[in-house]
C-alpha cells in the first residue's frame, strides 16, 4: 500500500494527532507541576473576571484580523480545560483537539476563531482548541473576527486574577477621588491590592481637622486636594529626595507612603514624643531595604506580617 492511498494517509494523521495531544496534555501536566513549585500564575484567565472587575466603556466590532497567537491569554467558557499556555488540561478535550490538529496535516482550512481584544491581549469567545493547536504547532498568528471592548488603563500578557482585582481597586479609588484628574502627573497604584481603604481613611482624618481648623464643612475635593498637600505630597517629596524607592524593587510610592507613615506610628509610640517624616522615613529605609541583607528581607516580612495582623 503506498502512502498516496487515502486510507493509510487518514490512520498515518490520526496516530500522529494522538501522538500530539498526548505531548500537549503531558506538558501541560508538567508545567502546573512547575508552576506550583515556582507558585507562579498558570491558570487561563476567565473573561468574566476581566469584565466584573474593569469598567467596560463600549465596544466595537473590529472585523477580520491576524492576531498573535500568544497574546490570547483567556476565554469566555473554557478556561478550566486549557492552562495559561492553552496547554490541555482535561482529557475530555482530546477527541476536538485530536480532530483540529489532523485538519492540519490534511491542509483543512479552519474558520478564523472569535475574540475579545481587552488592551493588548485577547480572550476568545469560540475557538479555544484552535488556539491550543496553533500554540502547541508553534504558529505565530491567527485569523480572528475581533470585538475590541475599551477600557480604562491598560492590560497585557502579564495580567493575572491578582493584577485585576488591583486594577478593580485601582479604579474605585479614582473614582471615588478623582485624583488622577487633579494631578495627571502624578500616579497613585499599589504593588499589592487591599490598601486603598486605609488611604481614604487618612484623607477623612484629614478632612475632620480641615473642618476644625476653617469652623466650616469640607467638600469631598477639598479634603482629597487637602491631604494631597499636606500629607502626601510632603512625604513623596523626602522619599525622592533621598531616593528611597532603589532600596525597595518593584514597590511604588504609594506603598512607601503608607509603610513610612505607619512606621512613623509606631516609632512615635516607641519613643513617646513625634517624629518627623524626614526621620521615619530615614529610619524605615535603613532598618527595612529589602535590597541589602537576606535577614533585613526577612525582618521586613515580619514587620509586614505585624501590619497585617493589626488590621
């Protein structure tokens, strides 16, 4: 029997779709395996987390595009059988993803997948096994029918359930103090979620004694544009000044905000009289960096585990 007999082409493409979904299902498998020793993201990311947590403005049917294939990064339904790779995860998926990568030998032309594009990475709405083949094929773009959904800000490949629910945070904290419109030139995010109601509690601290000080009530704005002056920009001033932000990598200026200003508690506590902000901030760089020794990294988690623990 030659290879030109379509039988024997048909069982020669079938073994080999086996074969590939087997690799693809095994690699998948090794990399959770990976993923969980390294406690990095591997999860596919569902689309319904992105629409709960950021604001949707619209959208607007793109059309016919070629899209690269390892920015589809999520799926509006199958986001349990695929990993972050779309490297299959269940074994239920075998018989579709067998059928699409056989089409592939025998030159099918499939139909282009559907998608969202949300900022700079995609989720599909149909098309999920195409797009795990492709990727497991090494193919490096897609045809695509595109939705693309605007958003405030911005999300990539790197986006994951713990970047969203910053971005949600991030959102209703701007939405609530229109900071980001009173100084545009100023960014006001965290490294790590759950912080912001500390921050408008310390604006309302500060509108009660800009209310005793002017005998009068103070509007929302004034009190944000108040503790904006007053207490925040001071501080941001001394944290550039003396370049406090090198001795903690990935960190923002909010965060050193609040860690320098409760610090600055706790220093007044222990000493019983006030401290400065150019002191506590002076004080918590040199006890707290977490680029010089592993024990000074160490003492920081354990003074960030106190923090928590007095929430």
């Amino acid at each position: 029997m030659s290879d030109s007999n379509p039988d024997h082409s048909s069982s020669f493409y079938t073994q080999h779709s086996k074969e590939d979904f087997s690799r693809a299902y095994w690699k998948g498998f090794w990399r959770s395996i990976i993923s969980w020793l390294r406690r990095s993201d591997n999860e596919l990311l569902p689309f319904d987390e992105v629409r709960k947590r950021i604001p949707m403005r619209g959208q607007h049917y793109r059309g016919l595009q070629q899209i690269e294939t390892d920015k589809v990064i999520g799926s509006e339904s199958r986001f349990n059988d695929f990993d972050r790779a779309f490297l299959p995860r269940q074994t239920n998926t075998r018989n579709r993803w067998e059928s699409i990568d056989r089409a592939y030998f025998e030159d099918v032309i499939l139909p282009p997948i559907d998608v969202y594009k949300v900022g700079k990475v995609y989720f599909v709405k149909d098309g999920n096994h195409r797009v795990s083949v492709a990727r497991e094929r090494g193919q490096a773009y897609m045809d695509a029918y595109v939705v693309e959904i605007d958003i405030p800000g911005k999300l990539d490949e790197t986006v994951n359930i713990h970047s969203l629910i910053e971005m949600q945070e991030y959102n209703q904290f701007l939405e609530t103090t229109h900071l980001e419109e009173l100084f545009p030139e100023e960014s006001f995010k965290f490294s790590v979620p759950g912080q912001y109601e500390k921050v408008l509690e310390h604006i309302n601290v500060h509108r009660y004694y800009m209310g005793m000080q002017k005998g009068r009530p103070i509007s929302d704005q004034e009190a944000v544009i108040g503790w904006y002056r007053d207490v925040y920009r001071p501080l941001i001033k001394i944290i550039r000044r003396r370049d406090i932000l090198k001795e903690f990598p990935h960190r923002t200026e909010m965060d050193l905000y609040l860690w320098i200003i409760e610090h600055r508690y706790y220093l007044s506590e222990e000493h019983e009289r006030p401290v400065s902000l150019e002191a506590a901030a002076s004080n918590f760089a040199s006890q707290f960096s977490e680029r010089r020794f592993p024990q000074i990294r160490n003492a920081w988690n354990s003074f960030k585990s106190i923090f928590s623990r007095r929430k």
